[in-house]
C-alpha cells in the first residue's frame, strides 16, 4: 500500500463527508457539508491511496482552561479511515504526522473525544476528564432546601434572546473550569443552527437563563395514556455559581409533566445530589473518559498551569515519537518553570499517564497502581498528588 499524507484542501471536502459518512454510520447532507466546513472549517490531514483519500484527520483550535491560566490546544477531529484500508496502519500514520506538525508548529498538547476508548492510548493521549451521565425521577426529587420563591432570577429565553446572552455566561463559566474549552463566535452560530435533523427526535432547545449561568435542554413529549412522562434531556450545562446552581434545577424540577431529567453530560463533582432531598435519585448511568490530553511540548504544559501547593521534582516524560524528555518542575499557586535538566528522575510518567494527570481529573496513586506513572519515593508521590489536584473536576463542556 502506497501511502501519501498531505494537508487536506478544500477540494477534498466532498470525499471527507464520503469517509466520515461510512464511518460514522451517518448520511451526512450537503447542508450538513456546508455548516460544517463554512461554518467552523477543521484544518485537514489527509492519507490517500493512487490518488484516493482513504484516511482522514483534522484539527479545530481552542484554548483550554488549566489552573490558573489557559492553554492553546488543537482539538483533533474527523478522524475516519476507508473500511477498505483498515488495520494496515494508516491511522497510525496520520496520528504521527499530526503531531510532529502540531511539534513544528509550538503546540503545547493536543487534545481530542474519543468514539472508543481503546483507540489513542497508544498515541500517547491519555484520558483526563470524565462526563457522567445522570437519569432522575423528577416526580420523586426536589431541592432538600429551597429557600427560594421558584423562578427567582431564571428566566425563560428563546433561541434569537439567548443568541446574544450565552457567549459572556460561558466565558466566566468556563474560567472557573480546569478543561472547559472556549466557543468562537462562528462556533457559537453553529451551535444555534440546531437542525431538525440532528435532535434525536426530540425538539428544539429550550433555553433557562440566570445572571450566573444558563442550561438548555430538549423535550420528547409523552402523554402516556394521560399519566404525562415527558421526557426532558439537558444539552449545555454552564453554570458560573451556587446560587444559579440551586436556582436552574428549582425550575427545571417544578417542571410538573416531566417525569425524567436526563444529563447527557454532568461534571463528576456536580453537587446536585447533595442539594436534593434523596442522594440516590441524581442516578448516574455512565462515567466514561471525556477529554483526552496529549503532551506535545511536556516542559510547556507543565509550566501553564498553576498548583495549589508548592512542588519542586525532577520528572522523566517517556514520548516515543518526540523523544524522551527530563524536567525540572517548580511550581505553586502563583506559577510555574519547567526546563530540561541532567539531575536524576525522581518521578517517570509514560507519556498519555501524564495527559491524565495533568487536570486535577484522576488521583496520581491510582494511575501509579495502574503503571502510568513511577515514583519510588511515597512522600513525593502524595506532595505531586496534592500539587496535581484541582478544586473542581475537569470538563471540557463543548463536543467537537
Ligand atoms: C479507528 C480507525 C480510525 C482506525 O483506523 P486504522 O487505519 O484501521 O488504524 P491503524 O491500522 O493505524 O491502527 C493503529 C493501531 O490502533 C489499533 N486500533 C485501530 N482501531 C482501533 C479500535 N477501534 N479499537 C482499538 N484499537 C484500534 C490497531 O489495532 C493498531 O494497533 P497497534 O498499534 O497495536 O498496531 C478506524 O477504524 C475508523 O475509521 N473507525 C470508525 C470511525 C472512528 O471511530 N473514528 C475515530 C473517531 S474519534
């Protein structure tokens, strides 16, 4: 097999729909075509065979929220390869030129979702964040405390009023939030398209709106035989505060005619089950990986963030494909330095076990358990543990 990587053009834009169509079991339309590549164009590698495109990846630039900062990162996206050219390498390929041009280029990690999870481990990516899904019987839940007059400060937005109104929520949500991606504003157009098609059968946003946050959701009717058990599934879940906490699921758990609330995604450390009057309603049916983190300039990434305690070790960064690293890390609540140094390793991270630990998201112990990192020295270890911990959990908010 004669394989070629170039960049990807827009004249490759109709046989990229063609390979991501078969993969993704989806038909995707020329409209479809057309909001994604006008709206929020990718930046394309593609693999092709005699002239013909067999394999696909891209990428969208976002900046991350980390402790204490931000971190440009690429997202990479649209990842497919032709069922014809399967398990011959060709993924592999496109994973290794990627990254040695994300290198060239000065980024510090890349970052990507995952369809599977046992795909980009061995790309170094390792899985940082977590989403959990929640189901709750609204009939049988409320707020244990609910000093507040329900609405208070909510208020019930259309689309065109919430158009305007979202982009400066989720910018001072996502500050707050280890993980939390930005929204561009042709990112936040295409958010708002919410074609027909691509709604589950349910119907269009709903949108709840306070001064520190908002939440949409979709609706699926069911007047079951008159007992109404309307279906109600929460879509975006940006909120900035306590008090919009308390008060958005005030009003969505008066909401009398539905009978289940589902969450598609909720961070893992929601406080929601402690604020309700029965801790085992707020059922949780999935935690899965969210975001995945690659080091690709580890000195870099190391060095962005903030740590709540100071910390000063030598640690090793095992990179196959960029080549192994040895860092000397000084950091604390008021910053960080990491350089290459000659002095011994005191801690060895495999390179997708530092991508784990890097956002507060998984204990340093349970990923030396599982082998992703090595410290010999125990007391270092829980001091990297403490230094690497964040306040909230890491979510990244934005499906890409
Ligand atoms: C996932 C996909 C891109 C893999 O492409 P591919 O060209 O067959 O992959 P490669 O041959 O380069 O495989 C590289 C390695 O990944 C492994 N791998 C590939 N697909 C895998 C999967 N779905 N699950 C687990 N491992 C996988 C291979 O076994 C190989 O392992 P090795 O390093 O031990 O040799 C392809 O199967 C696909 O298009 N799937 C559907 C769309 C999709 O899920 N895309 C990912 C979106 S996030």
């Amino acid at each position: 097999m004669d394989l070629e990587l170039r960049p990807g053009t827009p004249q490759d834009y109709d046989e990229i729909l063609r390979l991501d169509s078969l993969a993704f079991g989806e038909h995707f339309t020329q409209q479809d075509a057309a909001d994604a590549f006008d709206g929020i164009p990718p930046t394309f590698t593609v693999a092709t065979v005699a002239g013909q495109l067999v394999g696909v990846t891209g990428h969208y630039d976002f900046t991350m929220t980390v402790p204490g900062g931000a971190l440009p990162v690429p997202g990479v996206t649209w990842v497919s390869v032709s069922p014809l050219h399967r398990r011959r390498g060709v993924l592999r390929a496109l994973m290794d030129r990627q990254v040695r041009d994300f290198a060239a280029a000065g980024v510090p990690a890349a970052i990507l979702t995952a369809s599977e999870g046992g795909i980009y481990g061995r790309f170094g990516y390792g899985p940082a964040s977590s989403t959990r899904r929640t189901v709750i019987d609204r009939r049988l839940t409320k707020l244990a405390q609910s000093g507040q007059k329900a609405g208070g400060e909510v208020r019930v937005l259309t689309a065109e009023q919430a158009r305007p109104v979202l982009p400066e929520l989720h910018r001072r949500w996502r500050e707050q939030v280890p993980g939390a991606l930005n929204r561009n504003e042709s990112w936040w157009d295409h958010l708002f398209l919410d074609r027909e098609q691509h709604r589950g059968g349910l119907s269009a946003k709903f949108y709840l709106a306070h001064p520190e946050g908002y939440l949409s959701y979709r609706v699926k009717d069911n007047w079951n035989d008159g007992i109404p058990a309307l279906l109600c599934r929460i879509t975006d879940y940006v909120i900035g505060s306590d008090e919009a906490h308390a008060a958005l699921w005030q009003v969505l758990l008066g909401m009398d005619l539905f009978q289940t609330i589902e969450s598609e995604q909720i961070p893992v450390d929601d406080p929601l089950p402690f604020l309700v009057d029965d801790f085992r309603q707020v059922r949780t049916t999935a935690v899965n990986d969210g975001l995945w983190v690659r080091p690709v300039d580890a000195a870099a990434t190391l060095a962005a963030r903030t740590y709540p305690v100071e910390i000063e070790a030598v640690i090793e960064v095992a990179d196959p494909l960029l080549g192994d690293q040895r860092l000397a890390l000084t950091g604390g609540p008021d910053g960080a330095s990491c350089q290459p140094t000659d002095r011994p390793a005191q801690v060895s991270f495999g390179l997708a076990g530092l991508g784990s630990a890097y956002l507060g998201g998984h204990r340093l112990h349970t990923l030396a358990r599982a082998g992703a990192l090595r410290c010999d020295d125990p007391r270092l270890l829980t001091r990297l543990a403490l230094a690497f911990s964040t306040d909230r959990a890491p979510f990244h908010g934005t499906s890409f």
